[in-house]
C-alpha cells in the first residue's frame, strides 16, 4: 500500500509499542488501539474496541508488527473487508528503490550491522534501531526486517537479503510454513536482487533465482593452504580469522553481506578486507565477558531458538564447555540441539525456567536445573573446567522472566560480577 492510499481515508493504528508510536507521528488524524491503557501516547487510544466499532469508524488499518495477523480484532477486520497494511509497507513503498532489506532466523542483525559499516553515507534501522517510519532521509538504507515485518510488505527493497532459515514464531505465524513463507515475502514483490545463504536447505529449497553466498558460489568461504579465507571468485579478501566476530556462522554472515554491498556498488578488495576486520560484534551475540577465575563467559542472550545455540556451540568446539539453556517456553522441538550435543559434548548443560526442564529433558550427559539466573552461574563456576567457556545461549525467547533479551543479558552480566 502506498501513502496516497491512506488520502481522505480514517486510519487506525493497530497497536502502541514503538512502531506504532511511529506511525502515529507520521500518520495525521490517526487513533489507535491497544488492549490495555497507555498514557502519553501521542494520539487517541481507543482501549480493547469493539471490532464492530473499529468496522464501521475508520477505512484502513495500519498494523504494527507485534500483533499476530490472527489476533482476534485483525481476523475480524479481514473477514469484514476492511484493508490492513503496516508502517512497513508505506514506508518501503517511498524508499525502495534505495534500501536493502534483510530477513533470516538467525544472522539478520549482524548481517544488516555490516552491510551498514560497508557502506558510506548508509542508514541503519527497521527491527534494528529505529523504526521506520522515524527514520530520517538518508542516501542509502539498511534495514532489518523480522518475519512480522515482511509479512505485509506488498513492495520488495531494492537488495532482499536471506541470511537463513528454521522455525521460529509458530505461536505468531501459525505453522512452520506460514511461518517461511511470511519471511520470504521480502523476496516476492520486484526487488532487483536477491542475495542468499546457499549453505542453508530451507532457504536453497524455497528461492528459486538469487546470487547464492557459501558452498561452491561465486562469494563463499574458502580454504587457502590451510587457511579460511572470505573469497570473491578468485580474489581473496580476508581470512576468516582476522574477524573480530566468533564462528563460522559469521563468517559466513560477513561474506552474504559483502555480496549484498557488491550488488549495489562493487567494494575494492583493501578497503573490503580493512573494514571487515575492524567491524566489532554486536552486544548479546556471542559477546566474550572475561573473568578473574580464568573462565570466559560468553553472553549469547539473543539466542531464542536450538538452532540459534547450535551455532553457538560451534564457535567453541571443545569439551570445555558449561552451556546455558532456557527461558520461555513456545513448545519448540529441542531435538536437533540434543543430537547436535551427542556428537559436540560440553561439560555440563544447565536449565533455567520454565523451558530448562523440558529441555535437559531430552540432553543426554550431566544436566543440572538452575532455580534462576544466579543459581545458573554459581553452578557453571563449580562444573565448567579450569580456563573453559560458559556459553550462554538459552535457545529460548526471555519473555515471561525479564523484558526482552537486553534485560536478560543484563541480569547475566550481574550476576558473574556478583561471584567473581
């Protein structure tokens, strides 16, 4: 949908977190909804509405992303007809043609952080930083987008990127596949390019034309007399351990962003190799926390899903390893993580609630229940070996036990000073 759409028409803002914040301020004569009270918002809140009033008051609704497309007042307004596009779309319908995009389960943030430090006179916002419709002008965009936010794009960026692919957000999207298939709407609708994870099945299954990254492709990791290098065709650009950035994962995440770079204004190699190795590591993502005990802890507080702590571990492939595991619990499937540690054992794995339980549940080896937090890190300072890692990466969101991630993060910082 396009702002010319929204003329003359009365629009409802679905939700009053920071994107709808935003577009409040940039939607003139807008009210908005939310199920509980909000003070000082910046225009009227209609509180818990009924779906007959919102149907029959206003003409287009603009969602923000939080708000599942089945929450009952959005299935009420689909089924009565009533048109529904996001903060999102309108802004990506005004600055496509100069933004790139990028989506994935897992690497989006650090993905779109580089491409950002890669490029001159670029702007950095969208799930990261600020929301869109807050941003200022800028020569170039990049933008991180969630699943929440590609589900409504109608106009694709100029550059999609798609770091990777696993389940996340079933109790948003639905399905598994509703779930792809929201995330992968970056990709349908006219974007120039398309840069990929060509080491990723889900997203190689379900993409059928991109500028693959990985493998044998043009942008991929290489060996060079025994050293892994980021590579362009031939051209060598730096080795993977001159990265300041933990695991493969990365390295990999730091080559799809130069593609992505490359696809709008070709990098010189020097400059490529000088930035890549001064980009730093965003805060919670395998952030190393040094310890006078001799013991590294790592805060990897953004892992929200197994797959998310399977790249985690192989960061740190030996056995020394103290792993910290849970938070809320979506009902996700903790196989693939219990499999993956059958054959890459730690030293210990440590639960936290609600979901630690259920998790240990299914981990073979020494497993211990943590009551919280403090109890998490006493625990690994007794179990994890001299000079070893205690890895947390709790595959599991936070909500429930702390505010977001950050808090979570916080609170594990905390607690390994309080038992230094």
């Amino acid at each position: 949908m396009h702002w010319s759409d929204l003329d003359g028409k009365r629009v409802v803002i679905l939700g009053t977190g920071r994107e709808g914040t935003a577009a409040a301020a940039a939607i003139p004569g807008a009210v908005a909804t939310s199920d509980t009270p909000v003070a000082d918002f910046p225009v009227e809140v209609l509180v818990a509405p009924e779906p007959s009033f919102v149907v029959e008051n206003f003409d287009i609704a603009v969602k923000s992303p939080g708000m599942s497309p089945r929450h009952p007042l959005v299935s009420y307004l689909r089924e009565h007809g009533m048109p529904i596009t996001s903060g999102t779309d309108l802004w990506m319908s005004s600055h496509s043609t100069n933004t790139t995009g990028v989506t994935g389960s897992k690497g989006k943030s650090t993905t779109s952080s580089i491409i950002h430090h890669l490029t001159p006179g670029s702007l950095l916002g969208g799930n990261i930083g600020v929301p869109l419709l807050a941003m200022r002008e800028a020569e170039r965009y990049v933008v991180e987008l969630s699943s929440y936010q590609c589900e409504s794009l109608t106009v694709s960026p100029d550059v999609a990127v798609v770091t990777s692919l696993f389940a996340e957000h079933l109790d948003w999207h639905g399905s598994e596949e509703q779930y792809f298939s929201d995330k992968l709407n970056i990709t349908r609708h006219g974007p120039r390019v398309v840069i990929a994870n060509g080491e990723d099945a889900n997203v190689t299954s379900r993409i059928s034309d991109a500028t693959w990254v990985g493998a044998d492709n043009e942008y991929r990791l290489a060996d060079r007399n025994g050293v892994e290098w980021i590579t362009r065709g031939r051209e060598p650009i730096v080795p993977i351990s001159q990265l300041k950035l933990l695991g493969r994962h990365n390295a990999l995440n730091a080559t799809i962003a130069l593609a992505a770079v490359d696809a709008v204004s070709r990098l010189d190699a020097d400059e490529a190799a000088e930035k890549l190795s001064t980009f730093l590591p965003l805060e919670n993502r395998l952030e190393p926390i040094r310890d006078p005990s001799g013991l590294t802890f790592v805060n990897d507080s953004l892992s929200t899903s197994p797959y998310a702590a399977i790249e985690a571990l192989r960061a740190f492939p030996g056995a020394e390893v103290t792993l910290i595991v849970g938070g809320q619990d979506r009902g996700v499937d903790y196989v693939p993580l219990a499999k993956f540690l059958q054959g890459h054992p730690v030293a210990a794995v440590i639960g936290l609630p609600p979901s630690g339980q259920r998790i240990l549940e299914e981990i073979d080896g020494l497993t211990v229940l943590a009551s919280g937090m403090r109890d998490a890190v006493e625990k690994a300072r007794q179990l994890t070996p001299a000079n070893g890692t205690v890895l947390l990466s709790p595959a599991a969101p936070s909500y429930g036990i702390y505010r977001d991630f950050a808090e979570r993060a916080a609170d594990f910082k905390k607690c390994i000073e309080e038992t230094a």
